[in-house]
C-alpha cells in the first residue's frame, strides 16, 4: 500500500530575482499570473517569455467557460514551461494549460477525453492556503452543473513547487485569513480521512500547529502581525497540501461547492462556512474514533478542555474575520435541499473521504443550522 507521494521537487527562495535566475526564464516559457503580480514583482526584471493575465478574463473563480477561452488563445503559442504564479485559481488553471490537447474542459473534468501532459510546469504560490504546488487536484466550476467538480489525476503534479513568501505580503488581509483558514481546512480533513497514515498525519498535525499557534499570534498582536508569519503560514500550507494530496478532504469541501459555484463564493471563505458544523457532527457521530485524537491536538494547541475544542476554534477563526449566514450570500432556503442532492450526486469522490458516513438528511441539517 502506497503511504506518501510528493511528486514536485520544492524549493524556496526569497525573492522573485533568485527564483528566475535559478530557472532560467527564456522566451519558451509561459508565465500565467495576474497584473498586481506582474507590475509588483516581474515587470522590472524584463524577462524575455510570453505572459498570460487572468486579469484579461475577468474571473475571480474558475470555470469551464473561462478556461475554453484562455485555451483557444494558446493554442497557437509555442512554449515548453508552464509558470503558474498566483493564488488558487491561477494554480488550478495553470495545471490544465500544461495539457496536451484540450478544448473542452468540461469534457476533461469528465474524463471524456485523453490526459496527457506535455509541458513542464511550475507552481509559485502566491496566497498561504490551498498547498495546490504539491497535489494532482484542479477545482473548477462547471457552467452547466451550477455546482465546482474537482479533476485528481497524476498528470496535474507540478514538476516543481516553489515558495516566496515575499509574494504572499501584499495579499489583503481578508483573504490571507479565508486562504490560511482554507489550508487548517485540508489539515484537519485529512487527518481524520480513512486514506490517512502516519506518514500523511505527520504533515496534518504540524501543519494544524503553525496555523493556529499564528492565529494566535495574529489575535495578540494585531492584523500586520501576520507579515512576520508568512512564511510560517505559506510552508504550514505547503505540509497540508502534502497531506490532503495524498489522504483527501471530505464533507466540508462537498458541502461548500455548490455554495461557491452558484453564488461564486471564494474556496477559502465557502469551506469556513461548513468546517465546524461539520465537526461537530463527526464527534456526535463518533467521538472515541480518529477524531478523539484530534480533539487532543486542538486542545493542547487551544489550550482548553477536550469537549470544548469546536467551540474555541469557532471563537478563535471568529476573532479573525466573522462567519455570516448562508443567507448572507443570496441562497435561497429552498436550496437547502437542492444543495444536499447536488452533492449527494457530484461530490462521491469527496464525501467517501468522510471521517463517518453522511447522508442527504445529514447534510440538510447542516445546511438549515448554517442558512
């Protein structure tokens, strides 16, 4: 039985100029990242490769629609590297573009079609929180579905990961916290997944420790603190990644799809959403299984009483950024159960990570106490 794959060779540097020097940019290359990023950190090192701006495609999530279109203006472009620098959706995407041959993401996300990849690509972070650098997983909206699928085959590894934490200080504070939260998300998920083991639990736990021995350094010390943490937070996103690539992310994640894809709702803020309540339906559920253990590791880093951790982690992520009502986004209560169907029918891969079995009535539950 396989234990643990970190298929990317990773690597940190502390500036974008050591990054590029060490790759050696050249004119084969495809550089695909957003214009703040550019004109911040690339503009002034004049590198002689071909650029592409999602801020061209007016998005803040990727979908189907979106990644169709990036790929009719490349088909005709010539490059052998694929350089992803941006924040989850830049990531997501630059995995795809380092396909052969696609047209139809749709189709592929339904594996309809041949995968097969043909460039190298490079992953670089910007934001602390999806670990994407180091997973065979591409999210993405599908149009036609109302809901986001999720693409996990061994031809999305990156080829190399590298972290520069000095391109996470100018991400705004809101979304550092809903990405970094997004990262203890993939933590705690795959700790308690039935694909985990000691190899992959090791990367959960002390992924779970630096996130959250940060937030409380962030709580004391105010929202500038986090600057001094980022690379804390950008490697503790790094070590989740390894371990939900390799273990899997459950119900939280299957829950907060269609809330992201019908009211397009960012991947980080939709999943805090559910992480609690869904917890606490675990531990009901079972509490002397694998989730007893983590309650240990969230009561020593909380310092506070076993039976009390849900409760102080809700009060110490609420200290942080406030978590609103379903309702707040625009969902109808009428949704309550169209959601639970959609992901009943779309998320399987997701839901047979569940640290216990959920069904629909389950999910409607948490739906109505978060609506």
């Amino acid at each position: 039985m396989k234990l643990l794959e970190i298929k990317p060779e990773i690597h940190k540097f502390n500036s974008c100029l050591e990054f590029v020097e060490e790759f050696r940019i050249t004119k084969e290359d495809l550089i695909f990242t957003n214009k703040r990023i550019y004109n911040d950190f690339l503009k002034g090192l004049n590198l002689n490769c071909n650029y592409i701006f999602k801020d061209n495609y007016n998005f803040n999530e990727p979908n189907d629609e979106v990644i169709d279109s990036m790929l009719k203006d490349l088909k005709f472009m010539n490059f052998k590297r694929v350089i992803a620098i941006g924040g989850g959706s830049i990531v997501d995407i630059g995995k795809l573009l380092a396909l052969k041959d696609v047209s139809n993401t749709e189709a592929l996300f339904n594996k309809e079609i041949k995968i097969e990849k043909d460039k190298e690509l490079i992953i670089v972070p910007t934001t602390c929180g999806t670990g994407s650098e180091v997973t065979n997983i591409s999210i993405t909206e599908i149009k036609s579905k109302k809901t986001k699928m999720g693409l996990a085959v061994d031809e999305l590894y990156a080829d190399h990961a590298v972290l520069i934490p000095d391109l996470c200080n100018s991400v705004p504070y809101k979304f550092f916290v809903y990405s970094s939260i997004d990262a203890l998300i993939h933590a705690i998920e795959s700790f308690v997944s039935p694909k985990a083991n000691y190899y992959t639990e090791v990367f959960s736990i002390e992924a779970i420790k630096m996130i959250l021995n940060g937030y409380k350094d962030i709580i004391k010390n105010g929202k500038e603190y986090r600057l001094k943490l980022m690379e804390q937070f950008l490697i503790a996103s790094n070590y989740a990644g390894i371990a939900f690539g390799n273990a899997g992310v459950g119900a939280v994640h299957a829950l907060s799809y269609p809330l992201g894809g019908s009211y397009h709702v960012p991947h980080g803020e939709a999943n805090y959403e559910f992480l609690i309540e869904v917890f606490k339906f675990y531990n009901e559920k079972n509490p002397n299984g694998k989730i007893n253990r983590l309650n240990e590791v969230l009561s020593n880093i909380l310092e506070c009483k076993k039976e009390e951790v849900y409760n102080e982690l809700y009060n110490v992520l609420n200290n942080l950024i406030h978590i609103k009502p379903l309702r707040e986004y625009g969902m109808k209560e009428e949704e309550i159960y169209s959601f639970s169907e959609k992901v009943i029918k779309s998320q399987q891969r997701l839901l047979n990570n569940n640290y216990v079995e959920m069904n629909k009535e389950d999910m409607i539950k948490i739906y109505k106490k978060l609506y």
